[in-house]
C-alpha cells in the first residue's frame, strides 16, 4: 500500500486488512415462455469498506480507541483515501460499526474491525423557481407594474366622493329644502285666518 488509509485528518495504524464490497440494487422481472429474466437496475448500494488491524503497546492503544471512537459518535461523514479506492467516485464515509478484541494470547495487543458505509453528501435544495418559465416570471412583473402605475394614477385624481351618503354630494341643500318645507306648512293655517275660516 503506497497510500496509508486515512479516516478525515486521521492516519489509521497498522492496518492488516482493508476490503471493499460493491453491489448493484436489481430487480428482476420473469418473462413467460422465455429463458432466463429481464433485469431493472435500481441504482449501486452504497460502498462497504471493511478495515481490520492491530495495535500494540499502552499509548498506542490509548491514541487508537480515542481516535476511533471519537470519530464513531460523531456519526458525521468524513472523508477516507486508500489505494483501493482507485476508481470509485467515493468521498465521504461513515463508521458503521467498530470492533476491538483484545486476546490473553497476545498480552499488549488489541485488534480491531471497522466497517464504512459510503455517505455522499446530499444534493443541493432544489430552486422552486427552477421550472418556471423566466417570460412568465417577466410578464408577471409587468403585469404587477401596469397594476401599481394604474393605483397611482387613480390617486392623483384627488379623493373620491363617498357614494355610500348622498347627502354629501348636494352638501347644504337638504338643510334648505327642509327649510322651504316647513315653510310651506306654515302657509295653510295663515290663510285659513285671513278668510275668518277654522
């Protein structure tokens, strides 16, 4: 291996083992009376990378497990290069799962399994406006200019009479009228008395 497996920042020592497992999600569809299966293609599982190896000594085993487990809860996806990446568009991975062993056998020595799931990272938001046609969007905004010129128009008019109250718009005539009226009323009985009539 010319390119030591590294996990982030993070140089994974003394790896012994390193296996990556690629599949393709199909499905199948029988066809009566014809031999064999038509098949549709789904897409490639994320890639599953296995990584076994061993550490020795009291503070190697101390840096290992805090750097491993550290990296574990985080649960976040970190980047990984390793020779046997080569041509795979893999960039970002997640510990699925960490194994570590230690064996009376070898005294001074913990070996550990660790298995990555490829984890891209998620697409950009799409644009709600993406499907839209732009000449809509433009003749929307001229139709909501034509609307606000047409408004302001209007107001340069000066205020418009309230036709909710007729008595607005003939202003003191009804007072006269009602005046007249009463007048009117007050006739009667003056010349009922001229003619010695009532």
């Amino acid at each position: 291996m010319t390119v030591t497996p590294m996990i982030g920042d993070w140089e994974i020592p003394r790896t012994a083992l390193l296996r990556t497992d690629q599949a393709r999600k199909l499905v199948e569809h029988r066809i009566p009376g014809r031999q064999g299966s038509v098949f549709q293609d789904l897409g490639a599982d994320p890639v599953t990378i296995d990584i076994a190896g061993s550490v020795f000594s009291d503070e190697a085993r101390t840096g290992f497990l805090d750097e491993a487990r550290e990296r574990f809860a985080a649960a976040e996806p970190m980047t990984f290069v390793a020779d046997i990446l080569h041509a795979t568009d893999i960039q970002y991975v997640l510990i699925e799962t960490l194994v570590v062993e230690e064996h009376a056998v070898r005294p001074g020595e913990i070996a550990y399994r660790m298995t990555l799931r490829e984890s891209p990272p998620p697409p950009p938001p799409p644009d709600p406006f993406g499907a839209i046609d732009t000449d809509l969007l433009d003749q929307a905004g001229g139709f909501i200019d034509g609307v606000t010129d047409a408004l302001d128009a209007v107001a340069a008019l000066g205020d418009i009479p309230d036709f909710t109250d007729p008595s607005s718009l003939v202003g003191g005539a009804t007072d006269e009228a009602a005046a007249l009226i009463d007048g009117i009323g007050n006739i009667g009985p003056a010349i009922q008395s001229l003619f010695g009539s009532g």
